[in-house]
C-alpha cells in the first residue's frame, strides 16, 4: 500500500488518479486551492487520507501548505499535478509575487513544494507535450521585456516541469522522478479554453494512479517521461545546464534550495 499526495486533486485527472488509488486499497491525501474547494474534494472522494490547503499563487500559501503536507505524510510518492492554463488570455497577469501567473502556480509551485517536502520515494511532474512548444527563456520567465503569450507561457511551463523532473531525478538518485503527460484531456481547463478534448479524466487518471503506485520492479517509462503522444524530451531537455539553470532561477525567485 502506498501514500501518495496529489496537488491538485479537487477536480479533473487528479481527483481522478485519487479515486482510482483509493479503489486499489492505497492512501491518499488531497490538495485544494481553499477550504470551500476543501470540502468539495473531500466529499467527492470517499475515503480520502485528508486534505491539505494552499493557493498555489501564493509562495507563503505554498510554505503553509507544505508545513500541513509534512504532518499527514511521509509519502512513498509526490504529484505536482496542480495547474492553471491561460491560453488564450490576451494580457499577463501577476501574482501577489509579482511573477506571471502560470509560471508561479506551474513551475515555481512544484519547485518550491519539492523542496520543502522531505523526499519520497517517487515524484510525478504534471507536464504535456506541449512541452515541445514552449520556450526555455530563463532570463525572462515572467515576460517583463518580451510580448506576452497566454499558450507559449502554458507550454513553456510544461517545459519546466520535464526539465525539473529530469533535474530531481539527477541530484536525488534515491528518488524515481518522472513527467507525466496525460494526453488531450476533457478538464475544467480545456473546456473554459474553449477546446473539444477526445479523452476524459478518468483515462488519465487511471495512467497517472499506475505510475503514482506502480507494481513493485515497474520501470520508469523512458527519458522519466510517460506519454500517449509522439513527443519526447529531447537534446535541450536532458541538458544538466538547463536544468540547473532553473533550479537556480526558481531558487532565487522563492528563494529556497535545493540540495
């Protein structure tokens, strides 16, 4: 039996892969944005583990969600799952940071709740093939000198998170660490995006609870990154400079380290 946190899991492929893991008897701890979302995840999925709170475009919100994390866990596995896409919104918008808005509840979020979190024994990364599209700008993360794109900021944070898995991965070799990519999904987001999805949550919930707690000996999928898609990391991707490069930014930015 495995204990698995899934951020994100109030709604869409994360309350999805919690149900899943709950039928097959493991445990499951839940994230949502507040406490109303709290409740709602909680009576959605019958025997959860609890639920932590935190509202991922607030660093100190993260700091208080990791502090509730670490007293319901330890955890055999980690699912930075929790995500917001723009794609389609013409203007950037800025946090209580003053970071742009998806690359904070994106990528600074999964960074700064690895970090905090003691490490388990597998992490997942919620990424997507639009990985292949978006742009490794280190320089300029929150578009403060460069026109602003809702779907090039979405998919340059999916970037992100293959280049942090593959990154934890290779700084903790005591830690499975991979990205998922769950493929063309129907979820809150692609429908308020204005997009028709072919598959549902529940298919990539179920792929998502396989790797969260896979059967003992499963290998990672190859380059830590398990996809239906054509896409895989590549040459810029699996380079140990660009991967450390945004460990250093999001360091700087949150302004906590990792080892």
């Amino acid at each position: 039996m495995a204990r698995v946190l899934i951020t994100g899991s109030s709604t869409g492929i994360g309350q999805a892969a919690a149900i899943a893991l709950i039928g097959q008897g493991h445990q499951v701890v839940l994230h949502a944005r507040n406490e109303k979302r709290a409740e709602e995840a909680l009576a959605a999925v019958p025997g959860a583990d609890g639920v932590v709170v935190g509202d991922l475009s607030s660093l100190a919100e993260v700091h208080q969600l990791a502090a509730q994390a670490e007293k319901a866990g330890p955890y055999d596995t980690v699912v930075l799952n929790a995500g917001i896409g723009r794609l389609h919104d013409p203007e950037r918008l800025l946090t209580v940071d003053g970071n742009e808005i998806t690359f904070q509840v994106n990528t600074l979020s999964a960074y700064l709740l690895t970090a905090l979190l003691p490490r388990p024994k597998r992490l997942i990364f919620t990424s997507s093939a639009l990985a292949g599209s978006g742009v490794l700008d280190l320089d300029d993360p929150n578009y403060d000198r460069r026109p602003y794109h809702g779907r090039e900021a979405y998919g340059s944070t999916k970037l992100h998170l293959v280049l942090l898995a593959l990154a934890f991965g290779r700084r903790w070799p005591e830690v499975d660490s991979l990205a998922f990519d769950p493929n063309f999904v129907a979820t809150q987001m692609t429908v308020r995006n204005g997009d028709v999805a072919p598959l549902d949550s529940a298919h990539a919930g179920e792929r998502l609870a396989r790797l969260a707690a896979p059967q003992p000996g499963a290998p990672l999928p190859p380059n830590s990154y398990d996809s239906e898609r054509a896409w895989r990391p590549g040459a810029q991707e699996n380079d140990p400079a660009n991967q450390d490069g945004l460990l250093a930014l999001c360091a700087r930015l949150t302004g906590v380290i990792v080892g």
